[in-house]
C-alpha cells in the first residue's frame, strides 16, 4: 500500500469541483486517511513547490496556490501515487487526454485544478509539510476486501 498527497487548488475550490474531484477518487477505490481545508502561507507554498524555485512560473504559481482556500487529502491504496497521477492527467490541461481530471476540467497550465505528488519521495515530503502524523487515519474499511483480492 502507498500514501500519497493529493491537493484540489484553489481554482478547484472556487469553481466548485471539490466533490466531483473526492468523487471520482473515492469512487476509484482510494481510502481517504487525511482531508483538510486550508490557505497555504506563502512560506508553505515555497516549500511545496521547492523544486520550482527560480523558474519563470515560480512566482505566480505562489500567487496562485495561496489566492484562496485548498482542499489537502492523503489517499491510500495500492500503487496510488502513480494511479493518481494518471487520474489527473497532464500539467497542462489542453494537452490533458478526456477523462482526466485536469482534461475534463481545465483549460490553462496555470489554473490546472489539482495537484499530486509525482513519487513516494514526493508524497513523503508533501504528506509531512501538509499533515500532523496524527492528521492521518489508519482505519479498516468493510468495503476493503471488495476492492482488493
Ligand atoms: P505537476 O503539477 O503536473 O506535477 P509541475 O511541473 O510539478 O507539474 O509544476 C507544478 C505546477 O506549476 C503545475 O501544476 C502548474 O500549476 C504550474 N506550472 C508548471 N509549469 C507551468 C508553466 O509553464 N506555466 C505556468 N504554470 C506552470
Ligand atoms: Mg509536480
């Protein structure tokens, strides 16, 4: 099983996709163990988005990401970070396949709806710069043994 970090931007938020996006997760079969409503601090933001820094898009992606409130999730599951990722499509949403997250609700790189970690290396660090260890709940579903084998 692996964890990953799973973000609904603020253009998310705002155009009011925040339960279509936990749907279609959730519907997937990924486990919640961690949801929160938060405004990233821009000392969080430059955090998260570390690996940007000094690119062209590193200021307005911080502008961004802090303008209004997210919605932080850590989804459990097998192979989940690559299955998320393939979920939400493409960093920029006009090349995004249909039926994509970022494909079917996007039509800017930068408003691009979602975020999720690209590796379990990722995931460990954002999971731990979003969650309190005791944010995460390890639970039993009765649901689990219809979804795995
Ligand atoms: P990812 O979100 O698909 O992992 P990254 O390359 O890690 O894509 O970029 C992080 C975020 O920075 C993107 O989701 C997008 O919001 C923003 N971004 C990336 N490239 C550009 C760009 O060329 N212009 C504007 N924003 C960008
Ligand atoms: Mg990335």
């Amino acid at each position: 099983m692996e964890r990953t970090y799973v973000m609904v931007k603020p253009d998310g938020v705002q155009r009011n996709l925040v339960g279509e996006i936990i749907s279609r997760l959730e519907k997937k079969g990924l486990k919640i163990v961690g949801l929160k409503m938060l405004q990233i601090p821009r000392e969080l933001a430059e955090l998260h988005y570390g690996e940007h820094k000094g690119k062209p898009f590193f200021e307005p992606l911080v502008e961004y990401i802090t303008s209004s409130p997210v919605v932080a999730m850590a989804l459990e599951g097998k192979d989940t970070v690559g299955t998320v990722r393939e979920m939400m499509g493409t960093t920029d949403p006009l090349d995004a396949a249909q039926g994509t997250i970022r494909g079917d609700f996007g039509m800017d790189i930068g408003r691009n709806v979602v975020h999720s970690s690209d590796s379990l290396e990722s995931a460990a660090r954002e999971l731990g710069l979003f969650f309190a260890p005791e944010e995460i709940i390890e639970y039993k579903k009765e649901l689990d043994s219809w979804i795995y084998e």
